[in-house]
C-alpha cells in the first residue's frame, strides 16, 4: 500500500529554519516526480515546490523562492523541505504528493510566531 508521512513541523519564530521530511513506501519513489504543498487557515492549497524523479529540476513558488529548498534522497525513499527565513505567512499544514499517479501525505503542521 501506498503510503506518505511527513514530518519536522512545529512551531518556529520568524527568520527560523525548520526541516521537513517526508517518507514513502509502497511506491517505486525514485520514478516519481514529487511535490510540496501547503494550506495556510481559509486560504485554498498551493503548490510550495517540486523536483523531479532523478532531482536534478527543481520549481518553486515566488513566495518561498530563495528561502525553501527542495531536495530528494532517492535510496532513502525520502523528500525535503528545507525552509530558512521563515514568515508569519508561511503558517500552513505542509503536505508532500506524488505526480502521476497523485498520492497526498497526512500533512504536517508549520507554524510561525512569536
């Protein structure tokens, strides 16, 4: 069975870094071209940041572009997000997604305050 599970988020203050990991199985992970979501509270979901199967392309948002970096450790079956100088506007449940065919994670929550 195919299976998503994030995690690394928590609660950080503005200008923080947090981590975000995202294990699968069930699934050839490194065939996948894999993706990074959020929902921010009554805001609809946004695609964050995607890296191709071999992790070579990557395509982010030009709200986090230059702050978040995705990366994948295809042996490992395993997707990050690193996320340095963090927002107040980036506050969102985090989830990870597989392309073709779509798969989500449970999501996992980033919040930043102080």
């Amino acid at each position: 069975q195919v299976q998503l599970v994030e995690s690394g988020g928590g609660l950080v203050q503005p200008g923080g870094s947090l981590r975000l990991s995202c294990a699968a199985s069930g699934i050839a992970f490194s065939i996948y071209v894999m993706g990074w979501y959020r929902q921010a509270p009554g805001k609809q979901r946004e695609l964050v940041a995607r890296i191709s199967s071999d992790g070579f392309t990557d395509y982010y948002a030009d709200s986090v572009k230059g702050r978040f970096t995705i990366a994948r450790d295809n042996a490992k079956r395993t997707l990050y997000l690193q996320m340095n100088s963090l927002k107040v506007e980036d506050t969102a449940v985090y989830y990870c997604r597989t392309m073709a065919p779509t798969y989500w994670g449970q999501g996992t929550q980033v919040t930043v305050s102080s």
